[in-house]
C-alpha cells in the first residue's frame, strides 16, 4: 500500500523539483500540524491568504450554513444569489463610491485575466503598460503583464502590444499615452521583495493616467484585506485606481477573487459581445458565504488597526549580523540576506524548527514573512528567536 506521500510525487502534478512536502492533518490559527503530531508556526499564511488565520470559528460557521443552502447553481451572473449581492455590497462600503461594481473570479490570474479584457474593451485600446519585476498570476493574459522573463520564456508567444516600465522611476511616466488601455501595477510589488514605491511617485501614475484616459488597475492580490496596515493597499498613496484585483486573503482560505471598478466600466461587458467574460464557479456562495466572514472578523477583531505594532515587532526581534536589511510594510516582510544561497539553508532549518518562512520568486535572497493577522506578540517573539537561531 503507497503512502500518501508517495501517491503525492505519483499522482499530483508539481510546480518544483523540490516540494516542501509537509504532509499536514489540520490548522488552526497560526498553527499547522502534521501527520506525525509536529505543530508549526505558519508565517506566510499560505502566501498571504490566511489572514484570519486558519480555520477561525466565523469562517467555519458560515462555510457551513451555506452548504446546507445550496452550493454551486448556475454559471456565475445568471441567478440572484444572496452571498454574492451581500459581498458585493459590503465591498462596496469599504472601498471608495467608485469602486462599486464586483465581478466575482476564482483567484487572482483570473481577477487579472478579467481586469486586462475589461480596460481594453472600455477604452477601445490595446497597449498595456506593465512594470518589471512584477508579478500578477501565471495564466497567460497575467504571464504576458509579468516583469520577469525567466518565468516567461518558455511560453511565448504571450500577448502582444505590451510595455514595460521601471517602478518607482518618474521618467517611465512617461510612456503612457493616448494609446494606453491601462496601466496594471502592485501597490507593493511582492515577488519582488517588497517594493514599496514613493507615494508621489504613485500620485503621479494616478495623475498620468488620468490625463490620458487610461484605465489604473491596481493588483491588490497580496496587500488587500488589511496585509499592510490599510484594508487595501492604495489607501497609502491617497489615490483611487480605476481598477483593483481581490484574492488570496479575500476568501478567508476558500478560493474567491475579483476585479472591481464602477458600474459605468464593467457595463461595458455586457454587450457586443454579450457574454463578455464568464466563468462558471467564480463567486461560488460558499466562498462567498466565507469572504463576508472573513470581512466581519477583520473588523470585529480590529486586525488591522493591530497591523503596524506587530510590524515593529518583527523589526525588534529580527536582528542579526547576516541580516543585510528589512523591507515592509504592514506584515508584508522581507528578510535580506547576502544570496540565495544563505537565505535557503535559514528557510530549511526554520521549517525542521517548526518555523514555516519561504523566499520571493524574484528575490531568492530574501526571506517571506506574511503571517496571519491574528498572530500574537508573544508568538511573534517566539517565531523571531527561532528564525534568529537558525543564522
């Protein structure tokens, strides 16, 4: 008889030659345990999706009372379905009176896929402008607006009429014109490393685009749900994008995306061609029923007025001779080491010490910590003087 861990490398599909391959029985809270009774601190949230942490009581409750309503009816946008009406509105109390109007997706390539076929068909343009070393999902619309080619180049041809432009770089500014559908960008770019840009520098995008008529889409795929601090991202920068992307921590562990903008953009994708863009499962009711949760819990619990206490936290225990320097904002944390190399042997013996921490796809030398916002200050300490021992 195989072992589960052996029908893993048999029969499920890889995305690396070396999965972690934890082979893990329940979660709760921060916590993940496995098979063998070994608990471990999750601290990236499963990529910054767990935001309320794994399996809170609220989240559960309403997964539950929905499937005993009705699961999955009718192709998403044919039925009045109560989860989504009811998330869609408090989305729409949350974010700004623009931003009104929410196409519910699976997750956050296909909250891209929607957002990029919805700027063009409103302005009637093809050019998208894109910044290197950006990262907003794995399909092919999203692989096309990728910042980096070593994750590209074996899928070409990608779509065309695409630019890309440095962030944070006042010049590149430039670059957008009246032949620009949209510019789509992260408020902090995550697989780079944590890239935080000058809020000017973010005024300015806003300002540009504008002028042009070109649509802004943000990607609020990581920073959304109160990651940095904010409950979205852009509320840094005292701007409002066009367009933003929902995912990962939106469905408080269920799969839920969205790309949202305001009644008058998405019309546009009723008509000529009717049918614009569909899907079958996004906003499924028991995701739904989840996200709305979720939400409620976020602002019940008041995580995200917590958020930049528990950032200075990591900033006070994360202290080491081999750290070259710190980059966040909120609990979105990365951890520079002088390469790869360094940085992978400290991320294996945190995982064997219990500590779940990973590294950014285009930033290998530095260290992710992303956990839930539920974490305590005690178990911030705790979770720092492991990661510090294994320098």
């Amino acid at each position: 008889m195989l072992t589960h861990r052996q029908l893993f490398f048999q029969h499920v599909a890889q995305t690396s030659e070396k999965p972690l391959a934890l082979e893990i029985e329940r979660a709760e809270g921060i916590y993940l345990y496995d098979v063998k009774g070994n608990s471990y601190i999750d601290l990236i949230s499963g990529i910054s999706v767990s935001n309320t942490g794994h399996c809170h009581p609220a989240v559960v409750n309403a997964i539950k009372e929905q499937i005993e309503k009705y699961m999955h009816l009718m192709v998403y946008g044919e039925y009045i379905q109560s989860p989504q009406v009811i998330l869609a509105k408090i989305l729409s109390k949350i974010l700004p009176s623009s931003l009104n109007c929410t196409y519910f997706v699976n997750s956050g390539t296909e909250a891209t896929e929607g957002a990029l076929k919805l700027a063009k068909k409103y302005t009637g343009r093809s050019e998208i402008i894109a910044f290197k070393n950006a990262y907003h999902g794995s399909t092919h619309g999203s692989l096309s607006v990728m910042g980096n080619e070593y994750y590209k180049q074996a899928f070409r041809p990608l779509l065309p009429d695409v630019r890309f432009i440095e962030f944070n770089n006042q010049d590149d500014l430039k670059y957008i014109s009246k032949k620009t559908a949209c510019v789509i960008a992260e408020t902090i770019q995550g697989e780079a490393g944590v890239i935080i840009p000058d809020v000017q520098f973010m005024k300015d995008l806003r300002c540009k685009c504008s002028d042009n008529s070109a649509l802004l889409i943000l990607d609020e795929v990581q920073t959304g749900l109160g990651r940095t601090g904010k409950m979205f991202g852009f509320e840094n920068y005292g701007i409002v994008p066009d367009i933003i992307t929902l995912a990962k921590g939106f469905g408080g562990g269920m799969p839920l995306g969205a790309f949202i903008s305001s009644k008058k953009i998405m019309h546009c994708l009723t008509n000529n061609p009717v049918l614009g863009h569909i899907t079958t499962f996004g906003g499924h009711p028991v995701s739904c029923a989840a996200a709305i949760a979720n939400i409620e819990v976020i602002q019940k619990e008041k995580l995200v007025e917590q958020v930049k206490k528990k950032e200075k936290l990591f900033h006070k225990y994360l202290k080491h001779p081999s750290i070259k320097s710190i980059r966040s904002k909120g609990l979105l944390i990365a951890i520079e080491f002088e390469n790869e190399k360094i940085n992978m042997k400290i991320i294996h013996k945190c995982i064997d010490k219990g500590v779940i921490v990973d590294w950014f796809m285009f930033a290998p030398n530095c260290m992710r910590i992303a956990p839930p916002l539920i974490i305590s200050d005690d178990e911030i300490k705790n979770a720092c003087e492991v990661i510090i021992s294994c320098m």
